[in-house]
C-alpha cells in the first residue's frame, strides 16, 4: 500500500511540475515581459484565421493573400488538402512579438517566427521587408501544413504522432525553407562556402551544425528536385507520411539509402562550386581581413563604420558571447577598446545584428547606434573618447533600425516601422523633432547621406512608383513586385517638402548598402545579378556602372570615407562574417573586372530562354519554373496585378466568401473574443478491490493568443477527502500576471512509531 502511495504521489507531482506554463513564463536572465496591452481583431480567409493588433490590418491582409498563395503551392506539391483551418497570429513589430504568450519566454531576435505545436498556430512579426515577411509566412506555413498531414490534426494526434516518429531538423527545416525559396543566392553563397571550404557535413549530421540545418536541408531538396523532378519532393513527403520514417522513405521513394544519398549530394556540391575557385577572388585576396572570426571564435564581425577622416573603425561583434560595439584601427585592425557592452542592461538588450547600422558624427567625436530598450527601440549616442553613451532617444516606433549622421551635423535619419509601414524617418539634433523622409506603404532601406547632406540613397521594392501621391486608393503591395530592391536617391527635405525620389537601378536583382563616394559624384552598392553579392560603382553623371570586386563569396554593409582611398565591406567566409578593407577602390576602372554569372543563375537564365518558346507545358514543368521564378525573376501577370484571381475549381472551400468579405472585396474584421480550447486532456483510471476507483485527470485550457489558462488536474485516490485536486486560472495578457487556484492535497508519510500518517492541505492561492 505504501508504494501505491508514493506511486500516485510522484504522479500527481509531475503533473504540478510540467504543466505550469506561468511558472516557466519567467527565466534568469530572460523576463518575458509584456509592456503593451494590445487591442486584438481578426480576419477570415478560405483557410485561415488571422489575427492581428491595432494598426496591423494591412499586415492582416498581405497575411491572409500570401498564406492562401502559399497553401496553394503546398496543397499541389505535397498533394495534400488541409483538415482544419490554420491560425495564424501577426505582430506589428519584432518587440511586440516578444512579448506574445504562445511561447514560455521572449524569442530573439534571430528568431523570425515560430510555429506552436500543439495548436498548430503560426505566430509571425513584420520587420519592415515585405519579402521577409513573405518568405516567414510560407515557411513557417509549411511547418503547419507538414504537421497536420504527418501527424494529423489535434494536439493528441500531433504529440502520439510525434512520439512514433522523429523527423531530423534537416529535414523539417530544410523544407520549409525549399518550398518558401526554392533556391536563392543567399543560399547558394552559404552552400558554397561550405562546399570550397571543406565543412559540408553528412547528411545525417546536418542537423548539428546551425545554419547548415537550414541551408544544408535546403541545398539536399533543391538537388533532389534537380536530379529527379520537383515532383520528387512531393513524393517524398507522402512517404513520409505513410512510414512515419525519413530513411524508410528515402528508401521507398529513391531507391537509395540516406548514407548513399549523402555521397551523391557531396559529388554535387563539387561539381557545382568547385570551379569558382579559378574564376573568382577570395576577399582576402583583394582587401586586408581587419577581424578573424576563427581567431576570436565567434560567428558575427559586421556593420563596419569607417571614421569621417578613415582611420578607425567602429564594428559589431559577438566576440565575447554577447553582442558588443569595438573600435578598431582602420590601418592595421588592431583593437583599440569596447566601446558598448550590449545585452546586460534594459536599454542594450538586442544590438539589431540582422539589421545592423552604426554612424559617425562629422567631427568623428561620436557614434550613433539603434538598440532594443524595454519596449521599444532607442537611439543611442555614444561620446567615443570617453566609451559612454551621452544620449538616448525614443519615438514611439515599433521598430528602429540602420541611423545614419547628416555631415551637416544637424539630423540623424534611420529607418523606421509604424503600423505596418516602413520608412526613412530623421531627427532633429537640436529640438528631437521627427519628421518623415519618405511615407508610403513600401520598404525603404539602408539609408545612406550624400558628403553635403541634401540627399539620401537608400534601397526600395517600390519599383517605378516614385510617387506616392499617385498611388491608386486601392492600391495592394501583394499584388506589387515588392520582392526587387533598386538603389533610389531622395532629397533629404523628404515627400512632404517636395523632396523628389529618383531611380538610380533598374534590374530584376537585389541591390543593397549603398554608400556616397566622399566627392559625392558615385554610389557604391553591393549588388546580387551575377548570383554572388559584389561591390559596384554607379556614376551619377554618367549613369555607367561597374563592378569592383568578383568575390567568391558575398560583399555587404558598405562603409565609405575619408579621402576616398578606403572602403570597408563585411564578407562571409569560412563559416562566419568578417571586415575587409578594400584600398584605392576607384583606382578600378570600367572594363578591368569581369563577373561571370554563377553556375545556378546561367542554368536559371538558359531554362528561361528555352521555355519563352514554349506555350504547352506539363504540370511538372511549370512547377519547376515556379521555383526557380522565386529567384528574382517575378512578373505578375495582368489579371493577377488587377486582382483578379481564379479560383481552383477542386479546391476545399472551407469558408464562402461572403462571410468573410465585404461586398467590395475587403476582408471583414472582427472584435477578438476570448474562446478557450483544450490544450492537454489527459486520464486515466483503475479500480481495486480495496481502494475502489483511482485515477487521474489534467485537463489545460487556453485561448488563441495564451493570455488565458485555464487548469483542472485531479488525483482520485479511495475517496474525496484523501484525493488531490487542482483548479488554477492564469491572467497574463499585462504586466503584471495574475492567478488564483483551489487545492486540496492529501499527503501520506511512515513512522515507525506510529505508522502511516496522512495529512491533508487545502485553500485558495
């Protein structure tokens, strides 16, 4: 009797213990703070509901467009139609999405979105890139789709599911980046790398080895695509699902062991990257390495900042385990101090390393930065002689990123997030006024101010729309090519002074980081049309441009100063990110570098030129071209642009349209209603011939967004009086977390004078 007792009681322990979502809602170190009460409202589409906060009903709708988009490539390539709708939870911003209450602490913020297991929800940010956001959406959905034709629908399919198969994080991974990409530059420079620089693993142990979960699972589907037709991948997916095993359907659906397969896809990755190594440049071959990330052992050197006279540099690094601001010499990259140390007080939480800017004032006395600070982000200004930051500023934005110090000394412009917008924003040093730069509905980026401060270049998806004043009234980014970035100058009066937006490139690529020469007469700018990120030159006058590296491996984060004789880009390597100095850049001329087209974009380009000529195509076929149209070269057709879009006629109409939009076509949005749904149902039971009936029950109930929960674990032992039982409710919505609970608990213990004892505890908490 004594061991059914301890038996019942470690039970009804483990349950206390793992499942408390409000005791785990709080790490050392990590406090999962919610600093804002947000007003929620929700929208319908044919197969999902999306949730969304005040001033984040565009974001809404280019949700609910993309996801129906995505599912319907899903659906045709897995060959599988969903159970249940899908929900699908978006934040205004990256700081707002660490706040959600669908994980037990705040996500970093390398984290761009999640997919939360149990309820099947995708909760996802905006971060001011539509192309970002497209790409999160269609990943992260590839995750739910995938779990509910693996697993089923339903947190007890899903975790009985889970527990009879393991799929690797290669795989799972792997996918739901191949279906969002299909393959891209990005990818192919980190495959590359890889491949040149001998740290490709085995199939098997991809998994281990961080990106290279994701790029690597990738490149493994995108070779399979290529060897045996896009078809192939569907295939696969299906046999996953009917052997609940990875290896057992690579077996079945390749003929080949997983040990074989990975040979193949090594003998690939030869063949398709090792004769760069004679056509291109290694960037330490071409500009002095300032920082060595084997060396310091680290992963991130980046947003290189070249003082006004070039001879220091101030850089982010992850050299100590946590993000910190370094000056360095721009001479000889010695290190001269640490001039931040990030991520150990509330207002340097996150040094915003995915989207990085650091800025020198023109008297090269201080350096200006953007940091995550409580709630939101700040500005900081740090005095350099003295390593302190001497001013700290707020605006109210939902995200801050990327300043840049006017050389007239009198505003800083940086870019900006506000309800699903992003803009150039800039401050006035003097009275901390804001004002707007550029206001419409498109990503601007990287801005960058010309040597006399009347202008700013700056990356865009806006296309030919110059104007934002000319915009239609029903004008949709979804049906825009949001997914291009073009260099573009404006005057740094802004829009709303008549400042004019001017187009300096125009190609079907992705340009980034451009920078003025200091004479202010050409834009430098990395650019991706050769499938490799190089650094090229755009005279103003004369419109030529040329290229001034033809690296093996990508250029970014441009800086540009002194006399002209130093640039500085950040390149990836060998496995991690490190600053070059390149020296006397324009003592290049046009015509002297010659950048070949990387082996992906010249097959990309010759199956393009091919399928012009063809007007018949098997379905196999024009999904593979779909895939390889999520390059760069995406044109909208005419019906598509103009909004109309075919239905398919066997497509599962979860919802009628009428009870989702408007009779204008406009997604009807709802007030948000607390609706709690089962998270964990859980019981068991017995009965003995001395006891009577024994069992347990733990019943966790929670709504859609986690604010929420609600608990009933009871333990049924002989009778009420010697049972447990536990009625808890958590409030988490605010900042402050409240929680009321009802207990009973009977205890039973031994003494050897007296024998078994019980004693009983119960109230209210």
């Amino acid at each position: 009797m004594t061991q059914k007792i301890l038996t019942h009681s470690l039970i009804l322990a483990s349950l206390f213990l793992t499942q408390s979502p409000a005791l785990h809602a709080q790490t050392f170190g990590k406090n999962h703070v919610q600093y804002k009460t947000f007003k929620t409202k929700y929208i319908q589409s044919t197969h999902f509901d999306i949730y969304f906060h005040e001033g984040g009903e565009t974001l809404a709708e280019f949700v609910a467009e993309i996801a129906e988009q995505s599912y319907g490539e899903l659906q045709e390539n897995f060959r599988y139609e969903l159970i249940d709708r899908i929900t699908i939870v978006v934040y205004n911003s990256h700081n707002d999405f660490q706040q959600t209450n669908l994980s037990l602490g705040p996500p970093e913020e390398s984290v761009g979105g999640f997919t939360e297991f149990f309820k099947n929800r995708v909760v996802i940010p905006y971060e001011g890139d539509w192309e970002k956001f497209r790409h999160v959406i269609h990943h992260e959905l590839t995750h739910a789709v995938m779990l509910q034709m693996v697993y089923g629908s339903g947190m007890q399919a899903i975790l009985s599911g889970m527990a009879r198969s393991h799929l690797p994080l290669w795989f799972i991974e792997g996918l739901a980046e191949y279906e969002s990409r299909g393959w891209d530059t990005e990818s192919d420079m980190f495959m590359r790398d890889a491949a040149l620089n001998g740290y490709a693993p085995k199939i098997d142990d991809l998994s281990r080895y961080g990106f290279l979960a994701y790029k690597g699972g990738q490149s493994v589907l995108y070779y399979l695509a290529q060897k045996y037709g896009a078809e192939k991948i569907g295939e696969l997916m299906n046999k996953v699902k009917i052997t609940k095993s990875l290896e057992r359907a690579v077996r079945q659906s390749l003929g080949v062991e997983i040990y074989d397969l990975s040979k193949s896809w090594h003998k690939h990755l030869k063949k398709e990257y090792w004769p760069d190594i004679a056509n291109r440049q290694e960037p330490h071959e071409i500009a002095k390495p300032l920082t060595d990330h084997v060396a310091y052992r680290n992963f991130i050197n980046n947003s290189a900042a070249l003082s006004p006279n070039g001879d220091q540099i101030a850089f982010l690094s992850d050299k100590s385990d946590y993000f910190d601001i370094y000056l360095m010499s721009a001479i000889d990259g010695k290190l001269i101090s640490k001039l931040v140390s990030g991520q150990k007080t509330d207002n340097l939480e996150e040094l915003h390393w995915l989207r990085p800017g650091i800025s020198w004032s023109p008297d090269g006395k201080f350096i200006v930065f953007a940091a995550k600070a409580g709630a939101e982000d700040e500005l900081h200004v740090v005095e350099v002689q003295k390593r302190k930051i001497v001013r700290s500023l707020k605006f109210g934005l939902d995200g801050v990123f990327s300043p840049t110090w006017s050389p007239k000394n009198d505003e800083i412009a940086f870019v900006g997030t506000r309800n699903g917008q992003c803009d150039i924003f800039a401050v006035d040093l003097q009275t901390e006024k804001l004002r707007k730069i550029t206001d419409d509905i498109f990503s601007d980026l990287d801005p960058s101010y010309s040597p006399d401060g009347s202008r700013l270049a700056f990356i865009s998806d806006r296309g030919s729309y110059l104007d934002a004043i000319r915009l239609a009234p029903d004008f949709k980014i979804w049906r825009s090519d949001y997914r291009n970035l073009d260099v573009y100058i404006i005057d740094a009066a802004g829009v709303a002074h008549g400042g004019k937006i001017e187009q300096i490139t125009n190609t079907p690529f992705l340009e980034k980081s451009p920078v003025y020469s200091p004479q202010g007469d050409k834009i430098a700018f990395t650019s991706d049309r050769s499938g490799i990120y190089n650094i090229y030159v755009h005279d103003l006058a004369t419109r030529e441009e040329y290229p001034l590296t033809n690296l093996i491996s990508g250029a970014f984060h441009l800086s540009w100063a002194g006399d002209g004789s130093r640039m500085t880009f950040v390149s990836f390597y060998n496995a991690g990110y490190d600053i070059f100095l390149l020296k006397n850049p324009l003592d290049l001329k046009p015509g002297e570098i010659t950048v070949a087209k990387t082996t992906f974009l010249t097959q990309l380009e010759e199956k393009r030129k091919a399928q012009r000529d063809t007007t018949m195509r098997t379905a196999a076929e024009a999904r593979e071209d779909r895939i390889l149209d999520k390059y760069r070269y995406y044109v909208f057709g005419k019906d598509f642009a103009s909004g109309i879009i075919t239905p398919r006629e066997d497509r599962i109409a979860f919802d009628d349209t009428a009870r989702y939009k408007s009779e204008t076509g406009e997604y009807i949005v709802r007030d948000y209603k607390t609706k709690f749904t089962p998270d964990i149902v859980y019981g068991n039971a017995g009965y003995s011939q001395f006891f009577g009936v024994q069992g347990q029950t733990q019943i966790s109930l929670s709504d859609v967004l986690g604010n929420q929960r609600l608990d009933l674990i009871t333990d049924l032992f002989y009778d009420i009086r010697n049972s447990n039982y536990l009625v808890r409710y958590f409030h988490l919505p605010r900042r402050t977390d409240y929680g009321l609970a009802a207990f009973h608990n009977a205890w039973y213990f031994y003494s050897s004078n007296v024998g078994l004892m019980r004693d009983r505890y119960y109230g209210l908490s």
